[in-house]
C-alpha cells in the first residue's frame, strides 16, 4: 500500500508541474501566461511520462528503503 500511495502522490505533484511547465512554454510562445489544459493527445503524453517517471520514483524510494531504513 504504501509504494502505491507515494507512487499516487508523486504522479499528482509530478503531473502539476509539468501542466506549470507546459504553460510556461505556451505563455512563451503567445507573450501571455494562463492556465489551461493541453490538447488530449498531448495531455496523455504528458501524463504518460509523468506517470512513467513517477513508477521510477515509487521503485527507488522503495529500495533506499530496504537498503537504508535507519536512515
């Protein structure tokens, strides 16, 4: 339970930034910043790699777990 919901927080911190990020780039582009979904193809990219980078988060807290929990 517990990689499951440092996995899930991790996806939704991780997952806010880039949607920040993404806007960013956008306000770049038009010289305005506002807050908005991406496209739903690129939404589902964004949360693919996201979601990805957050399994690899959940896997290595987990195993600086076991390798050092007295830390």
């Amino acid at each position: 339970m517990g990689g499951v919901l440092v996995t899930g927080i991790t996806f939704g911190v991780f997952m806010a930034e880039a949607l920040i990020h993404y806007n960013m780039g956008t306000a770049k582009a038009e010289g305005e910043f506002r807050l908005r979904l991406p496209p739903p193809q690129e939404l589902v990219k964004i949360a693919a790699v996201t979601g990805a980078f957050s399994l690899l988060s959940g896997v290595l807290i987990r195993n600086a777990q076991r390798i050092a929990p007295k830390l």
